[in-house]
C-alpha cells in the first residue's frame, strides 16, 4: 500500500472515531438539550474527511461524506429537529464509511454509492419541515441581525425561543495583548451561557486598542453577568423567567449497531506531540551527562595519562556520544512530517474564499515531500493560511480587472517549500496586482508610524504591513481579517526563530517568503562572551564569524555598518544592546546572523566553540524578557541565556531609526 493511503487511513479512521464519539453525546442529550458545539464539531468532521478523500482521489467515501454534511448543516441552522431517528441514521452511515475506508485498506475501492446517496436525500427530505420555526420576535435591531451569518441568526433565536437573554459585551483590548485578552474573556463568556458571535467594532476604541462586541445568551441576570465579565454589558433581549425543564423521557430502544469492522487496518501509531518532547527532554538531560563524561575523561588523561581505565571511560564515553546522536536523530525522523499535509489543508481555503468572492483561482504546489518539525508544521498553519487569504483579497483581482490588463482571468496562487540549510522556506506567490508602495507609505504617514517628510526605501515601506492593525483596505471583510493578520503572522513567526520577507512588483505579483528553522528540538549553537557574561548564538542563524577591527565601523543613517565583500553590513554592538561593560579592544569578532537583507553583524568579545543545547523556556516571570529566547544548560552545570536573533534585529533596527520611526 502507497505512503499517501495510509495517510488517508489514520487520518479517516480519527476522523470516524471521533463522529463516532460526537453521534453518542448527541444521542446522550437529545432528550435533555443537544450542545450546539457538538453538533458543529460533527459537521466539522464531516467536512474534513469529504476535503481529505477528495484530495486523494476517493470520489465515493468524498460525496458520501458530503451528503451527511448537508444533512448535519440543515441540523445545525434548525431545519431538522434532532430525534432518535436521526442518531440511528448517522451511526448506519457511520458504518458505511468505516466499510469503504476498509475498501480502500484493500484495495477495493468503491465510487458507486448513488444507492447511499438517495437514502440519505430521501431522508433528509422526510426531515425537512419538522424544525420548529424559531422568530426573534423584533426583539433585536435590525442592523445587528444584519451583520450575522445565518448559523448565528439562528443561534440567537433559539436561545430567546428557550427564554435566554441575548446580550452585547462590549469590550476594548490592547493591540499587544488582544488575541490572549480575547480568548480569556470568550472562556469566560462560555462558562456562562452560549458565545453567539464576536463582532469586531471601532466605535470608541482609542488608537493603539482594538474593541470588540460579543453576542451571547444566557439565563443569569445582568448585573449577575457584569460581575463575572468586568465589561459594559448591553441588554438586547431579557431573560424569561420559565418553569423547571421537564424531566427526561425514557430513551427509547435503539438500533442495535452491529460490531463490524471493529479491527483498525492502520498499522500507523498517532503519538501525541508531548510525549516525544519528553523524550527529547530526556536526551537533552542524557546529552549533558554525555558532556560531563567526556570532560572527566579529559581531565583522567590530564592527571593518570593514558592508563587502562582512562582509555575504558574514554571508549564508554564515545560509545554514549554515537548512540545518543543515533537516538537523537530517530526522534527527531518521527516528528518529522511532509509539509504537503500543510498544503492540502490550505488548498481548501483556496477553493472555499475563491468561490465566495467569485474569483478563478488556480493553486500551484511544489516541494510537498519537504520535511518540517510536526510541531512547526502545525503551527505555520494559521501564518500561512493568512498569507493565502491575503493574496486572495489584495493580491489577485476580479476576471474582468485581469481581462483588462490582459492577463488570464484565472488568477494563480502557487505554494512552494524547500530546504535551504537548517532552514526550510515556504513561498506563498500569487501573480495579481501587487502592493501599492505609495498606498502603504500613505496609510503609514495616516496612522502617525512616519511623518511626511521622511525618506525611506521600498523595502522599508512594505514592511509597514507587518504593524498591528495595519491594512490599505478601505472596507474591512471576513477575507482580509479585518487589519489584524498581517501583524499576527510576524510575531507567530518570530516566536517559531523565523522570519517572513517581501518581493512585489506592480502587475506581475507578490511573493510572501517564510523561513524556519527544521527543528526546534536539540540544537547546536555558539557560545560567545560579552564582557564577563556567556550567552549562546544558534547556528541555524547564523552563516559566518569575522574579525573587525573597530576602525573599519562607519555610520550611515545612524546606523554601525562594515563594508563585507563589496556589501554595507549593519553591525550591533551586543554588549551596548544589553548594557554590559565589553572588553575595551581595538579588534572584536562579529557573528553574522540573519537572511537576505535583514542580516547583521553581532560583536562580541571571544568565541568559545559548538555545543549542542537543549533551549529551556525562560518561565513566566522573565517570558517578556528582550533579546532571549531561552535558557540553556552547559559544561559544569554552567547555565547561558540564547539570544532571540530574530528579536534583536528587529529592536536593533527600530532603535537605529528612532528618529524617523515612531
């Protein structure tokens, strides 16, 4: 059996035994009141294994799974009723599925399922009009049930139907600190009653903050809720003080559900991520007793010389390196996952806004076979996918604006990974109409980030897009993500020790590239001195060292720059950075950090060698520390910070401009 149906396999067989498990709490709690969440998460999975068969060619178990979406979609907008019925057709279909992912295992593959189909269509159809009408009552204003999507309209009058208040919270966050203030506040909401829908708003929010106005229902009181949410509290619909629920019915017999294809024909073994970053974490405490038997021995020749005993610690401790290195590699080879697994989620993002906003799109994918970190691999998703919903709503345009330029009405979206040394670089190209250079330098001067007279190059003024809150979007949409993308993508990115850069010319396209390390896990890394303090440099920064002698620095545009080979090289002074007193010498070593145009030169006052370390969080207390990106433990249980290279360009930078930028 190919590599890429085995895949299929243990991600349908998730996917199945997770309806499975949704099927029975719905059927849990129809008599009691059915989670709203529950029924989405079914619909949900049902989405994803139509997508994942799809993509692999699976055109029966994709339609199959598509039909049962429909009728999960008519089930959460309220159209059918959920009954006994209903739970017993889902676990039939539920073993029809199973039967034809066991199909494919054996490669018996089914695509005749129109006798399925029909079943499913007459049943939905038998359903249909057995929903209650749910009215609102002309309880909420107009313009709001405007704004909503149809599941949140109807989440809101089933809540007033059941004699919930509907409430707005409204409530301003920080820009710097929204996105965790945001999901705290959604938790708490969430423990109160039922979240309907987070509008975002810029009604009296100040500058610097962002404001939102979040839609719930609940049975507790007003002033019972503004106690527990801390923010202004509008009341849309009052809570109806109603009888106690009746007691449930008995559940009526079921279907007995035959225990067929009980037997997985997966041979993969899905391993939780934490579990392997306890087993790093263990090499990486084995990787320092590696150390410290390796220096003991040193120091046994230095004192015995080369005795019997001495070369038998000698051996055991080669032994242990070459074992461990092994080890190493293994674990590392497991959590590593092709970056192809990536792309076939993003592909549906594609299709789905493409046609939502009635733009021809083709997706272009190389380098799917690209190895990436399974931990990174999951979370550039988020950064990537803004990345694709922003060339699809700046970037390409509408088939008649191509036609007119006389480009193809399809536009062209292409998705490419490779590996560059430690490194592997994702490309998100499209070939619409670019960014508009003097649009962005515009909204730049607009929102007070230069002022007017300030000259700057192209490289400088695109990269304005990557501030917080910043779009050249005159009206905000779903698509565009409401100014608040953009931003997110390059702290996400920083976090990860990567970088995305820019390339786009007018009319011919834009090329977002993201750079990230291969692995987070055990890496190696220079350690440097500055002043009396260690601090370690890792190498999947960094491309060379140099010797500079102190005459050689010029200053251009405020800036500390050497000329490297026919090129200016901004330099940072590491010791100034971090106010440490450096050694006072008229030549200092410069490591080069950095990709493409945002490399620099760090100079530090003496390099000690390659060690292998194992980054430690620096906790929650130093977590906002500057220029760090961690801790880490060498030699004799000798404890050096990393540097955050990423981290000390950026401020590095902003403090060189400090008299343009604001």
């Amino acid at each position: 059996m190919s590599t890429s149906k085995k895949e299929f396999i243990a991600e349908a067989e998730d996917l199945l035994q997770e309806s499975q498990n949704l099927i029975l709490e719905i059927q849990d709690s129809v008599a009691t009141g059915i989670n709203p969440d529950t029924i989405n998460a079914l619909f949900r999975a049902m989405h994803t294994l139509k997508g994942v068969s799809g993509l692999f060619g699976l055109q029966g178990i994709s339609r199959l799974s598509h039909a049962l979406e429909a009728l999960m979609d008519d089930v959460r907008l309220g159209k059918v009723d959920v009954t006994d019925a209903i739970v017993s057709f889902l676990f039939k279909n539920l073993d029809i599925l199973r039967s034809l992912v066991d199909g494919v295992s054996n490669e018996q593959e089914i695509d005749d399922v129109a006798a399925y189909l029909t079943d499913i269509e007459n049943f939905r159809n038998g359903q249909k009009g057995q929903g209650e009408a749910v009215q609102a009552g002309g309880a909420i204003d107009p313009a709001i049930m405007r704004v909503l999507s149809e599941y949140e309209e109807h989440r809101l009058k089933a809540n007033i139907k059941d004699g919930k208040g509907v409430y707005l919270a409204k409530a301003v966050f920080s820009l710097d600190t929204f996105d965790k203030a945001l999901e705290s506040m959604t938790k708490t909401i969430k423990a109160m009653g039922e979240l309907i829908s987070t509008l975002p708003t810029s009604s009296n929010v100040p500058d610097g903050s962002i404001g939102f106005n979040l839609m719930f229902g609940s049975r507790r009181l007003p002033d019972e809720l503004k106690k527990e949410v801390n923010v202004e509290i509008e009341v849309l619909s009052a809570p109806k003080v109603s009888a106690p629920p009746p007691a449930a019915a008995p559940a009526a017999d079921g279907q007995k559900i035959q225990d067929t294809h009980l037997k997985s024909t997966s041979t993969t073994v899905r391993v939780d991520i934490e579990k392997l970053d306890r087993i790093l974490n263990t090499i990486g405490e084995l990787t320092l007793a590696k150390g410290a038997v390796k220096r003991i021995g040193t120091e046994l020749i230095d004192n015995y010389g080369h005795t019997s005993l001495v070369y038998d610690v000698h051996k055991i401790s080669q032994t242990l390196e070459r074992r461990l290195a092994e080890l190493q590699d293994q674990v590392l080879e497991i959590r590593m996952v092709p970056i192809g697994q990536i792309f076939a989620r993003l592909s549906q993002i594609v299709r789905r806004y493409s046609r939502e906003i009635g733009k021809q799109i083709d997706l272009q994918m190389y380098g799917e076979d690209t190895e990436l970190d399974k931990f990174l691999a999951e979370e550039i998703v988020d950064p990537l996918m803004h990345l694709i919903r922003n060339a699809i709503d700046h970037g390409i345009e509408m088939p008649e604006e191509r036609k007119a330029k006389g480009k193809n009405e399809h536009g062209t979206i292409m998705l490419k990974a490779y590996q560059k040394g430690n490194h592997v670089v994702v490309e998100v190209k499209d070939d619409g109409s670019g960014v508009s250079l003097e649009k962005v330098r515009k909204k730049a001067i607009e929102k007070g980030l230069i002022d007017d007279d300030v000259e700057l190059d192209d490289k400088e003024i695109i990269n304005f897009i990557f501030a917080p809150g910043f779009s050249t979007k005159d009206v905000a949409s779903e698509m565009s993500g409401r100014g608040v993308g953009m931003d997110v993508v390059k702290e996400k990115l920083s976090g990860l020790g990567g970088f995305a850069d820019i390339e786009t010319k007018a009319n011919i396209g834009t090329t977002f590239m993201v750079t990230l390390p291969i692995t987070l896990a055990i890496i190696k890394a220079l350690i440097v001195r500055v002043g009396a303090e260690k601090f370690a440099v890792p190498l999947t920064s960094m491309s060379e060292t140099l010797i500079v002698n102190h005459r050689d620095i010029q200053t251009i545009e405020w800036k500390e720059v050497i000329y490297l080979r026919g090129e200016m090289l901004p330099m940072i002074r590491v010791s100034t950075f971090f106010g440490l007193p450096g050694d006072q010498n008229e030549r200092s070593f410069a490591v080069v950090v950095g990709f493409g145009e945002r490399k620099v030169g760090l100079l530090i006052d003496e390099l000690f060698g390659q060690h292998e370390i194992v980054i430690k969080t620096l906790g929650e207390y130093l977590k906002k520390l500057r220029g760090f990106a961690g801790a880490a433990e060498i030699g004799k249980h000798e404890v050096i910070l990393v540097l955050d290279i990423e981290s000390l360009i950026d401020e590095s930078l902003l403090k060189q401009k400090g008299a343009t930028h604001v």
